[in-house]
C-alpha cells in the first residue's frame, strides 16, 4: 500500500487540483525527455533538431532528425518507473515520420481483502504506441500529426483507447523566433475499464520562443490548459481565522492568481551543440503542491546536456513535492552518425 499513495497523488503531477482527476489514461501527461522536462516540462516552440522536442509536437518534426535514436528512463517517485524509445526517418516528396513506444510500470502492489487479509499480489502498467508525421510548407510553417494506441492493465481491469495530437508551427529564422499551437490527447476509450467510458486528457497548448542574437540563450514561455480558463481550486487546508468575530475565511485564488497557472516558463543556455543547460517553471505545479508550512522547490526544474563522442546524454531534475520528485535521462544519437563517410 505504500506505493498506492504516490500513484495516486503524484501520476499527472497532482490529483489534488481540479485538473487532474477528472479524465482516463492520465500518463499521456507525463514527460519523459530530459531535455523537455528540464524546461518546465513544456518545449513545444522549441525548433532545435532534436527528434525529443518532436514527440511533444509533431509540427517540429524536420527531415534533419532522421536516423534519430532517441531512449528516455525516469525514476519517478516511490517505486515508480516509465520510459520511451523513439526512431524518426524521413522520406522523400512525403515528408518525416517517428515512431515512440512509451511504457509505464507502477510496481507490485499487495492484494487484501475487506478486512485487510494479504491475498497476493498484483500489478499495474500503461502503454501508448505513438506514430508522427510532419510536413514543412515552407522555411516558416510546419503541420504534424500524432496516432497514439493506448492501452492501460491496472491487475484484472484493462483499457484500450486511441488519440491523437496536431501541432502548428510558425518560425521566422531571421528573427530566431517561433510559435506553436498544439491540440493534445483529442481521442476516446475504445473499450472501458468498467461500464462506464471515460474522457482523455484533452489539452490545447501555446508556445512562443526566441533565442537572443549575441547570446547563446533561447527563453520560451508555453501557456498551457487553454482549453479551459478557470484552474483554481477550492483547498480545504487554505483558509484563515478571523480574529474579531471567530468565523473561517477560506483564501480562494484570485483572478491573477488563476490565470499565472495558465503559464510555464523555460530557457535554455546552449553556447554549442554539444554543451546544453535548462531551466523551467511551473507557476502552476508550485502553487498545487507548495506547503505552506515550509519552503519548497515545489514547481521548478534544472537539467543539462553533454555530447559524448557519437551519443548525447541529457538529464533533469523535476521538483514535485518534498514527498519526492523524478530524475530523468535521455541518451540520443543518430543513425549517420555511424555509416562510413566517403
């Protein structure tokens, strides 16, 4: 049972809030790529020719990331694992394609009955096999598409369902500038758990970034959950005392309040391809799972990259709760890498 708590507090980052909770396969959330994660978990403007930046918007899916290899492994909290492996080829006169397989593993967890007897065990495991195409207009605009096939096995009770995501991108290399519109997790149960069919965790996302002329440095801000403007919350624990006449006064978010959770910042200091740095914040994270009574680093994300002969490893840490947090690596390489030059 210990195991059951953080699952079920933590898999898409919080079930406290509204956000959370209310729909089917919430993994399709979770992020796997250092590279991403490390930059608020949210990277979707992002041009730069590394095939992890595509599997969260297929519109940044170019011809030079084909032959990319791409495996990501996360150790998330308490006993919980996923990770993705990912190849992108493209394909002349029809454009570029990858293929990512994501898995999940929650662990073994203890069978009891009604009045608590150990019958067994029992385990739980998600999976979405996922496949992208992007095509480029011209040098500013690109379109792609990804299928995802999901299906979920939590002990006797299963579920498949499909989805898809779109992305748009609009770049003006002059300017080193880029925008990004990303419609996430559109789709259905193709068959539920129980009787009942659930929704997907359906999400629309804006991205805008800009990398500095005379500085290695591209800032980015992505604002998430447009598809629904209210984010707040009632907090049972939130509220204060009036000392005059005794009544409780609960503190609900203000209007401000609730549209900052609506925004994700990140940078990247990159002086050279091989050599990478990231940076992220999640307004929103921090304000779900902060206490107010201690500091935390609830909310906030660091990551880096190094090229290693033919290979790019990245890692990041992402800070959840001071119940724990998830460190991630990615190890990329490229298919050309390895063939002959003439």
């Amino acid at each position: 049972m210990r195991k059951l708590v953080p699952l079920i507090l933590l898999l898409p980052f919080v079930m406290k809030a509204q956000v959370g909770g209310r729909t089917t396969f919430q993994f399709l959330n979770n992020i796997a790529s250092a590279r991403v994660a490390g930059q608020g978990s949210n990277a979707i403007a992002n041009p730069v020719a590394d095939l992890n930046f595509a599997l969260y918007n297929p519109s940044l899916l170019s011809p030079e990331m084909s032959g990319q290899i791409s495996s990501s492994v996360v150790d998330y909290v308490s006993d919980i694992r996923f990770a993705d492996l990912a190849y992108a080829q493209h394909f002349d006169s029809v454009g570029t394609f990858f293929l990512q397989l994501q898995y999940f593993d929650y662990g073994e967890f203890d069978r009891a009955n009604v009045i608590g007897i150990r019958q067994g065990t029992f385990t739980g495991n998600d999976m979405s096999v996922n496949l992208g195409y992007s095509y480029q207009l011209d040098s500013n605009w690109s379109f792609g598409a990804t299928m995802k096939v999901i299906n979920s096995v939590y002990d006797t009770w299963s579920s498949w369902g499909i989805a898809w995501d779109a992305g748009i991108t609009y770049q003006i290399p002059k300017h080193r500038m880029a925008m990004a519109l990303v419609f996430k997790n559109a789709g259905f149960q193709l068959n539920p758990y129980a009787e009942q069919r659930e929704n997907l965790p359906f999400e629309i996302q804006l991205g805008f970034s800009n990398r500095f002329e005379h500085m290695p440095l591209r800032w980015q801000i992505t604002l998430e959950h447009l598809e629904r403007f209210d984010l707040r919350y009632t907090d049972p624990t939130n509220f204060t005392v009036n000392q005059f006449t005794g009544e409780i006064e609960e503190n609900f978010p203000s209007v401000w309040n609730n549209l900052l959770r609506h925004v994700v910042i990140g940078a990247e200091f990159a002086p050279s391809e091989s050599f990478n740095i990231q940076f992220g914040y999640s307004f929103r994270r921090r304000q779900e799972l902060n206490l107010d009574t201690r500091r935390t680093v609830a909310g906030f994300s660091v990551g880096g990259g190094i090229r290693i002969s033919k290979f790019y490893l990245h890692y990041s840490r992402n800070m959840f709760h001071i119940a724990g947090g998830a460190n991630q690596i990615t190890l990329r390489t490229s298919l050309d890498e390895f063939r002959k030059k003439p």
